[in-house]
C-alpha cells in the first residue's frame, strides 16, 4: 500500500502537478483501494483541514503584510532605520537586516518581507556604492526571517498539526531570529569594511527625531501585536485581526498612502495567497489523515529506531532530508505532511515538539533560498529584474551562514526554549 502511495506521488510529480493536488489526489486512490472508510469521509477531511480556528491567523496576518507592502509603513520603518545606524560602517546593509527583522515581526511572511523590503533596499544599496550582488543576495536572504521572528506563518500551522500552544512556538523564535539576524549584520559589517563600501553621513538628532516621528505608527505596530500576545490579552488570532485592523487604519486614516479604491487588489492579493495555503493544508490534512488509518507514522519510527538510536543523528539525517526535500518542493507542505510522521519519533528520542518546530522553520528559510523551487528566489528576480541564476549566485554565502546557525540551534535546544519557560 505504502509503495503504491510513493509511486502515485512521484508519477503525478513528474507530470507537473501541483504538490497540494498530488497530496489529496494520492490520499484519496489509496483511501478508495485500500480502506473501508467512505467516501465522503474524504471531503469531511478536507472542511476540517482548512476550519481550524487558529488558521484565522494565517489570513488575517497575510492581509496585515499585504496592506504594508503597499502603504507607507515598510518605507517609515526604513527611514528610521537608516537614520539610527545608517552612518556607521555597513550601516545601510545592517539597516537592511534590522528592518527585515522589524518588517518580520508583523507580516509573518517571508515573501512579503523581500517585497516590501527589497524593493526600497536594493535599489538604496547599490546607489551607495555596494556590490549589486551583494545587496541582491542580503536582502533575498534576510527577507527569509519573515518566518522565524514572531509571528510567522509557518510556526501556527506547525502548532496546529502538532497540538503545541502557538505562543510558545512564537516565543521559541525569538532569540533564534536574533542570532541569525546578528549573523547576517556581522557579514554585512566585515563585507563592507573589507571592500571600503562607502556610508552615508551620519544623520543628525533632528533627522532621528523626524524619522522616528514620521514612522511611529509603524514602531508601535509590532509592540501591540506581539505584546498583546505575549501578555496574554490577545490570542494569535485576535492578534492577527488587530494586526490587519490597525494596518488598514494607519494606512487609510493616518498617513494616507492607501485610499479607499487601492484596498480591492490590495485585499485581491491576500485573498490569493490565503486560497492557495489554505487549499494547500486540507488537501495535506487528507494524506494525513491517511497516514493515520494506515499507521504508516508507527511504522516508520518502528523501522528508523531499528538503525538509529542517537537523537542527534537522527536531528542530522532530519536536516539532510529537509534541505534536499526543499530543492524540489514546497517545504511547507512536506511540513504538514511530516509533522504526524515525526511525531512518534520526537517522543521516543525526547525531542520537544516546540524545538523541532524551529528546526524546521529554519529548514524552510533555507529551502526559500534553494534552486531549483526556493520560493524567495523568484521574488528577489521578480522585483530586481535579474535572472534567477543571476539572483541564485548572490545566495551561497548567506546559506553557509544560514545553515550554520540551523546547526547551532538543533544541537542547542536551550536557545529555542529558554524563553518558553516564562510562558504557562
């Protein structure tokens, strides 16, 4: 049954059918030949999949980046940015990062973040004298962080397919964002002092304070969705909902960079993303669910525990698989395939769930930078105009990095979970 299951997956893979058809279409043959469970059961997996109440979060977030990619409030978040740290040697880069970090905090989306970011931050880079590539490849790679500092997309779906308190995983994000958003910053410093990249004058306390003023809105955004997270006065998806709201007043009330006819393909777009992942998600709930009736998870853990009985090693091999999984599909949605997969096995080797969540985050930053699929590849090229192996050269030493801290984090679980001890 198992080798029948592989043998439509590859078959529909090689035919170029979309991964999320290719989950509910290989469930469903081998639900229908293999199993006595109806039919209709099959479409009751796929309402339920795609109704979970913290999905709410997914689409409410997705609005929030969307009205901010186009208002004013990524561009005030970068003028304050280059204000504050802009002077000093490889400010602007590091503004760059800063700001992904920033941007990150809000929209949940890696895609949005190189958009948003990208488009004013290249463009700034090269004008002021660094390497095209360079700039290129900072900001397709930084932008990759819209996933790993809280909230994120990818962090609620994982808490949902795992049962872990979404919290949590948010706040198991938070110093692992850091140390690779420091990473990043220290290359761009030591990138710029060694090939003399000029730096624009330091700005004055007046200009700060201007900045800083015109882009208040966009400075308190973060501090009230996540702070009413972390307080508990919000769920993730009431936070999401205050998110988009508040979004959508700044922008239309405040500075009025969007007027009331711009909100149709702003909302259009949102719309979009939001169909795609959630169609994504039931049909992967169905496999799932398929997995579940065949008890294929307990199957397999029974059979890697027969070679493999060092957490670490199988932490490593986990790595190994996701990095070459994310060279030919969507990452996330092996993510929902192989949550329930994984599961017996984290129990077995001791792994926190929340941990692993950021492991495989992480994995998906670096399958978003992977040829021949990564996803923010195509979104540096859309927005540059370069080729795809033009903006693919630019990435190699931001993967090195990248997989770097994804080493430190799985061997030191302490940085993902330290702050979680603070959460009930």
């Amino acid at each position: 049954m198992t080798g029948l299951l592989i043998a439509v997956l590859v078959l529909l893979m090689v035919f170029g059918v979309p991964l999320s058809v290719v989950c509910g279409v290989a469930a469903m043959v081998c639900l229908a030949l293999f199993t006595h469970i109806p039919p209709q059961a099959v479409f009751q997996q796929l309402y339920q999949g795609a109704e979970y109440d913290l999905l709410q979060a997914v689409i409410f977030f997705i609005a929030a980046g969307s009205i901010m990619t186009h208002g004013s409030l990524a561009t005030r978040l970068v003028n304050i940015g280059r204000a504050i740290v802009g002077g000093i040697t490889g400010g602007l880069a590091i503004t760059s990062v800063l700001i992904c970090m920033f941007f990150a905090a809000v929209s949940g989306s890696s895609p949005a973040t190189v958009v948003a970011i990208g488009t004013i931050m290249i463009p700034a880079l090269t004008k002021s004298g660094y390497d095209s590539r360079f700039a290129v490849g900072l900001l397709t790679s930084a932008g990759s962080m819209g996933i790993l500092i809280p909230p994120s997309i990818p962090m609620i779906i994982w808490a949902v397919i795992m049962g872990v308190s979404v919290t949590k995983q948010f706040v198991a994000g938070i110093l692992p964002g850091l140390i690779l958003g420091g990473a990043l910053m220290a290359y761009s410093y030591c990138m710029a002092r060694k090939h003399n990249w000029r730096t624009r004058r330091k700005a004055s306390l007046a200009e700060i304070k201007t900045a800083v003023k015109d882009g208040i809105f966009s400075l308190l955004m973060p501090v009230l969705v996540l702070g009413g997270i972390y307080s508990g006065m919000f769920t993730a998806t009431e936070a999401a909902s205050v998110a988009f709201a508040y979004a959508l007043f700044v922008e239309l009330v405040i500075h009025r960079s969007l007027k009331p006819s711009d909100l149709l393909p702003v909302l259009k777009v949102s719309v979009l993303t939001s169909t795609m992942l959630l169609f994504i998600i039931a049909n992967a709930s169905v496999l799932s669910y398929y997995f579940s009736a065949d008890q294929i998870p307990q199957r397999v853990a029974e059979f890697l525990i027969q070679y493999i009985d060092n957490k670490y090693l199988f932490l490593l091999l986990v790595n190994a698989g996701l990095l070459i999984m994310g060279c030919f599909m969507d990452i996330v949605s092996a993510l929902l395939v192989l949550g329930p997969v994984f599961m017996p096995l984290l129990q077995q080797f001791d792994i926190d769930p929340v941990h692993f969540g950021i492991i495989m985050v992480l994995n998906i930053e670096v399958a978003f930078l992977t040829p021949p699929f990564g996803v923010n590849l195509f979104v540096s090229s859309g927005i540059t105009g370069k080729g795809i192996v033009e903006v693919t050269r630019a990435t190699p030493p931001y993967l090195l990095l990248m997989w770097g801290v994804l080493l430190l984090i799985t061997y030191v679980p302490w940085l993902s979970l330290v702050l979680t001890q603070w959460i009930q």
